[in-house]
C-alpha cells in the first residue's frame, strides 16, 4: 500500500514563491510515475506536471518557466517548486502516484495581491 503526505502550502503574495512536498511510503514501483495536480475552487482537478523514475518531466503550458517538479529519490519525495505565483494559481494541490493510482489528501496554496 502506498501513501503520499503533501507538505509545504500557504499563503503568499503574487510574485512569490512556495515549494511542495509529497512524501511517498510504500511500494517502490508507485513512485515509477509521479504527477502534481490542482483543483481551484468551483473548477475541475487538473494536471500540472509529472515525472518518472528517469527524472523525465513534463509541464503544462500554463506553468513553464515557473512550475518545476523535481524527486529525491533518496528521500522518497517529490517536490514542485512554483515561482512567480499569481492570484490564479490558488487552489487545492494534489500529488498523484499515476502508477498506484493513489492521491495525497492536498495542500491549500492561497496567492493574494
């Protein structure tokens, strides 16, 4: 059984930055494919960027050049670090094991003016 723990929401002005965590414990071959998602109130989850155990990462259009995902492996967690943050972006994020099919229970990411 695999279980993902987000870590590292909050509140921030536009502009600045945050940096996500998603631990993952359990099965090893669930962190084969990991993906960060969003959900803003009164919309749809949607996918924002993902990795695999090569460290090949792919990015929404909406967040490149600010969004990067990134994984140590060693400690078993995969990271986002969101940069240049706009009111937008607020919103519930999720980590996904895309391998498991396994959700982490969120993190509030909240960006005023």
């Amino acid at each position: 059984q695999v279980r993902l723990v987000e870590f590292g929401g909050g509140r921030v002005q536009a502009g600045g930055s945050l940096r996500l965590s998603c631990e993952v414990s359990g099965a090893d071959y669930c962190r084969n494919l990991m993906s960060w998602h969003r959900q803003a109130p009164g919309k749809e989850r949607e996918f924002i960027s993902s990795i695999d155990r090569s460290g090949t990462t792919t990015v929404m259009n909406f967040v490149k050049g600010r969004f990067t995902i990134s994984q140590d492996r060693a400690k078993n967690t995969v990271y986002l670090q969101m940069d240049s943050l706009k009111d937008e972006d607020t919103g519930m994020y999720y980590c996904f094991s895309r391998t498991c099919d396994v959700w982490g229970q969120g993190a509030q990411v909240t960006v005023s003016s």
